[in-house]
C-alpha cells in the first residue's frame, strides 16, 4: 500500500540532494549529508509536495553492526515534527 521511488544525488562535499515520490501522491524534495566515516546519512525536507497536512520530514540512516537504521520524522499542520516510523533492515 505505500511505495517510495526516486533520486539520490551525493556530492564531493559530503551533502546529498534526494527526490521521492510516493504512491500515495506526496512528493519530497530533501537535503542532507552523508559521512562515510561514520556510515550515516540525515536529510532534512526542503518542500512537501502535494500534500494539505504534512509540513516537514526528516530522515536518519545508519550501518551499525551490518545493520541499516532507518527513521523518519514527521511534521504536519497539528504537530511539530515528531517520531513517524523505524526499521532496522538486516541482510539475509
């Protein structure tokens, strides 16, 4: 029911530009950087596209132990940007 597609586009100077598109109709525009060092990336929201309640998102990813962290945070027109979902994605 809910699908992500889009574009990461990293730079020599350790930012990241990143385009997705949802299959519920959101569009985001993020940017973030990147540290190879410490095996994260964080992105913030630039624009929410398409979307009357939503206002920000953020997202965090981390390789710890083999294992990617992934959390986002959410924004919307009641409330300030707050935990919306988590996994912790293994390697099978």
């Amino acid at each position: 029911m809910h699908a992500e597609s889009g574009y990461w586009r990293p730079r020599p100077d350790g930012s990241l530009e990143v385009v997705i598109a949802q299959s519920t109709g959101l569009s985001e525009v993020q940017k973030g950087s990147y540290d190879a060092e410490k095996k994260t990336v964080t992105l913030q929201s630039e624009l929410v596209g398409n979307a009357s309640k939503v206002k920000q998102i953020a997202r965090a990813f981390q390789m710890v132990d083999g294992e990617l962290s992934y959390i986002v945070q959410m924004a919307t027109i009641t409330n300030s940007l707050q935990p919306h979902l988590k996994a912790l994605l293994k390697r099978i």
